[in-house]
C-alpha cells in the first residue's frame, strides 16, 4: 500500500498544479496547450508603421530597385576609402565592445538552456574520527559518500519562457553588432568625405590668395607710378589678408577631421597625410536604388534589435506568470556509509532516497501579480520604442533622400554661378593688367571675393551631394551583413587611364570568435 502511494503521488501533485492553471491561472487551458505547455503570450512581431512609397518616389532619378547596399561604399570607387573602411571595421574599438557583447549573450543563453536540465547535482563526501567517553572509551571511524540531485520539472514553461528571452536576447545583441557597423562605415565615409571636401577647399583659396596677391602687386606698382591711390592699395591689402586667413581656418577643421578618422580607425591621433594624400571630392551617379520602405527600413539592423527586445520582454512576461503556480520538483539521493574504508563499497552501507517535493508561493500579497503588471507594461514600453524607432527610420531615409536630390540642383547651380565668377574675374583681370582707365577698383575687389566665396560654395555643395549617398545608405541599414567585409576588396580604378589599384587584403573581425559565425549567419535562430 505504501509503494501504491509512493507511485500515485507525484499524480496527484501534477493533478493538483493543473486544476490550479483551469481554475487560477493568467492562460486559459487551451491557450498552455495551444502554447506547448507553458504559460504567458506567444509572441508575433507586431506591426509598425512604415510609409507604403516614398515621398520623391516619382523622382526619376529615385529607382525602386533592391538595395544594393551590402558594400556601398564602393559606388564612389575610391581605394583610399575602402582600405579605411576594411582598417575601421578590423580595428575600432567600439566594433570590438558590440562583438564582447555578442559573447556574453551566447554564454548568458548557454546558462539559462542549463536549467532546463537538473538545476543541482551535487557529490559530497566526508570522514569522521569519533571518540564516546563512559565505561572505556570508544574509538570509531565513519566514512560517508553521497550523491544528490534536485531537478524542477518545467511544466509552466518558466526555463522555455527564459531560453526564449536569452534567444532573443542574443539576436539583439546580434542586430546590435550590426547597427554599430553600419554607423562605422558612414561615419569613415563622411569623415573622409569632410577631409577631401577640405581639401579642395583649402586648394582653391590658396589660388585664390595667388590670384589676389598678383592684383596687390599691380596696385603697389601703380602706386609708384601714380595710376593708383594709397586707398587702393590699402583696400588690396585687406582683400589679400582676409583671403588668406581662412588658410589656418581649413587647416584646423583639416586636422580635426583627420584625428576624427584615426579615432574611427581605432588609433591614436597622427598625422594621416601619407595614407590619405591628395584627392577630389568623390562624385556619384545622380539616381539611386531605394526599393521599397517596408522592404528596407524593416531590416535596419537598430529596428530589428528593437524587435528582439520586444520579444524576449513577451517571454519574461511567461516567467513571471509561471510564479503563480507550484513548482514541482524531484530530488534524490544515493550514497555509502561505513566504520571503515574498506567496508565502504560492501553490501549493506549503501544508502538512498527519492521522491517528489511542491514548493507554492502562496500569499504572496499580490507581488506576483504586480510582477507580472510590470513585465507586460516592460512589453508595452518595448513595443510602444519599436514602433517610434520604425518611425524615426522612416523619418531618416526621408531627410537623406530629400538630400541627396536636393544637393545636386545646389551643386549644379553652385557651379554655374562659380564658373560665372571666374570668367567675371578673367575678364576684368585682363583690363585691370592692361591698364585701363574705366577700371573702379572696387569692381576688382568685389569680383575677386565674390568668386573665392562662390568657389568654396561649390566645393561646399559637392562634398553635400557624397554625404547625400552616406545617409541615405545610414538610413537603409547599408554595410550590414556585407561579405566585403569578409573578403578582399574589389579591383577598382580611379579613371580609365589609371592603373588597377592593389586588392585590399581584409583583416579579420574581431573578435574572430563568435563574430566569424554571426557574418555567416546574421540572423542567427531569429523567427519573423
């Protein structure tokens, strides 16, 4: 009769636990079926608000072709650059703090699958020398070796609910590594972009200065001669000077762009002037491939981490339902016991035991139920964030797109008015060298700065139509997953006389381990 009661127990426990889940509990019966045996919602990604097109999308130069933005950056078909953007990516420090983070989370995920399998085994083992005092002292020995086990059965689904959430959890820190990538590659390219626009900049007031030192020269001249006043001189002067006080100006921001970059590329500051050498602004094709919104902004490697937040704040909901119930579980013990040593491993010093055992929170005054308040109002918060990130993607990808369209009519006004400039400048430098009397000087000076100031606009506006392209990629989510980054670079020329550039030989990620298998599989076990 004892050994029948033994066996139905356990029966009766689980009995028990389940008339709770029907006549108590948060899920219904058929919801911890439906759910495979464990209580708290099931996720499903929620829906978002993301524009059905975009705004210039009847722009002919907007193309709804699929993005092509796994290595981006290559459109500009720079060397210099993408040799920066392999550096960047192998070397920056902030690349290397979201990989650690990838590396916690998987062993934070291995932790919470342990659970699932008996939460405690432990081997103990002791020995004694006794002493009994009376009527002739006793002296004994005892030897003890014991082995126990506790393993909570997961019938609410508490361990699943929490593998879930490390799941999750993980995918985030995935998505994360991604989203930092992503900022890498566009902060390098508009670093470098800033540097070139500099230094066309820089370039073209150092001709300008040439050009209006010659002027100073001939008002000193005329001067001498009596063709011009000392006011006409002085006013030379001061055009000249002026000119050539924005030579440091550029240089500082030069410098600052530069020290910017070795920080991206994950080194002290120094002089990059060997590595960088002298270039143009790049230039891009004026249409570009956007696809759709809810096709692009949708994979932004920041929206879909969002979204994994979300999810494994649904399972922590589960965890904390599951409190409501008993958690049943089974212990058991085995060992030996002996006088002597040698008496350890013969028959009859064993000892064991097994059996179940309840432990129920009970009046617990309403804190489980406020836990589970606060991890649904935690999934609230989460959603409400996913769905205003989706919104400030979509609100990026506009204000670049909006951009990139834009910059160029700037730049190709600019650019007339610049060349409009210099041809004024050529026309009346030409009668100011012959000497013409007709000649108001202050018509030279205003023609001369007029064109420095419409030169550096023009340099201004093309360096903004390259930083059109970054954004609009930073907006897509571009450079992530990109297999460039695993591979060597592309052959690419700087112009059809020029040479084949050198393949750029990529470092790899660090760190190599586990960021080599989240390239081969960004997604990881994530389910949309």
């Amino acid at each position: 009769m004892n050994r029948l009661h033994a066996v139905l127990w356990p029966i009766k426990v689980v009995v028990m636990a389940f008339s709770v889940v029907f006549l108590h509990g948060c899920t219904s019966p058929r919801d911890y079926f439906a759910n495979g045996c464990k209580v708290g919602p099931n996720y499903c990604t929620p829906a978002a608000p993301v524009a059905q097109d975009w705004i210039d999308a009847d722009d002919k130069r907007v193309i709804n072709d699929p993005v092509e933005a796994a290595a981006w950056w290559t459109t500009f078909n720079d060397p210099v650059l993408n040799q920066l953007i392999s550096e960047a990516y192998a070397q920056n420090l902030t690349v290397r703090q979201a990989g650690a983070r990838i590396m916690q989370a998987r062993a934070l995920r291995a932790i919470t699958v342990g659970e699932l399998f008996p939460q405690q085994q432990d081997f103990s083992a002791q020995y004694s020398h006794n002493l009994t005092t009376g009527v002739g002292d006793r002296h004994f020995s005892n030897w003890q070796g014991s082995f126990g086990l506790s393993w909570e059965l997961d019938f609410w689904g508490r361990y699943r609910r929490a593998v879930e959430a490390a799941d999750a959890d993980l995918d985030a820190s995935i998505y994360d590594f991604g989203d930092v990538v992503v900022t890498l590659i566009a902060d390098v390219a508009a670093t470098y972009i800033d540097i070139r626009t500099v230094q066309t900049r820089l370039e073209l007031v150092k001709e300008n200065v040439e050009n209006q030192r010659e002027t100073y020269n001939i008002t000193e001249i005329g001067l001498r001669n009596g063709e011009y006043s000392d006011i006409d001189v002085q006013q030379a002067k001061s055009s000249l000077v002026q000119t050539e006080s924005l030579v440091p100006q550029l240089e500082i921001f030069l410098r600052q762009a530069e020290n910017q970059l070795c920080i991206l590329l994950g080194i002290p500051p120094e002089d990059l002037e060997e590595i960088l050498g002298e270039g143009e602004i790049p230039s891009v094709e004026p249409e570009i491939a956007l696809g759709i919104p809810a096709a692009t902004l949708l994979q932004r490697p920041d929206v879909r981490r969002s979204e994994r937040e979300l999810a494994a704040q649904s399972a922590l909901i589960g965890v904390a339902e599951s409190e409501l119930y008993p958690h049943i579980t089974l212990t058991g013990t085995v060992g030996r016991s002996a006088n002597q040593f040698k008496d350890l491993f013969r028959g009859g010093s064993g000892f064991g035991s097994v059996g179940p055992s309840l432990d129920w929170n009970i009046l617990n005054y309403g804190r489980l139920l406020n836990n589970i308040r606060f991890e649904d109002a935690r999934f609230q918060e989460l959603l409400a964030a996913y769905r205003q990130t989706v919104l400030l993607a979509n609100l990026e990808a506009e204000n670049a797109i909006i951009q990139f369209l834009k910059s160029q009519e700037q730049f190709d006004l600019q650019l007339e008015a610049a060349e409009a400039a210099d041809r004024t400048n050529e026309l009346i430098i030409m009668k100011f060298r012959e000497g013409e009397p007709d000649i108001d000087f202050n018509r030279v000076f205003n023609v001369q700065n007029f064109k420095t100031q419409q030169e550096l606009s023009a340099a201004v506006a093309k360096g903004e139509v390259a930083q059109g392209v970054v954004s609009i990629y930073r907006s897509l989510g571009g450079g992530w997953p990109s297999p460039y980054l695993r591979q060597p670079a592309p052959v690419v020329q700087q112009s059809e006389d020029a040479a084949d550039a050198e393949e750029i030989d990529v470092p790899p990620a660090i760190p190599q381990e586990p960021i080599d298998q989240v390239l081969e599989n960004p997604v990881g076990n994530l389910s949309d």
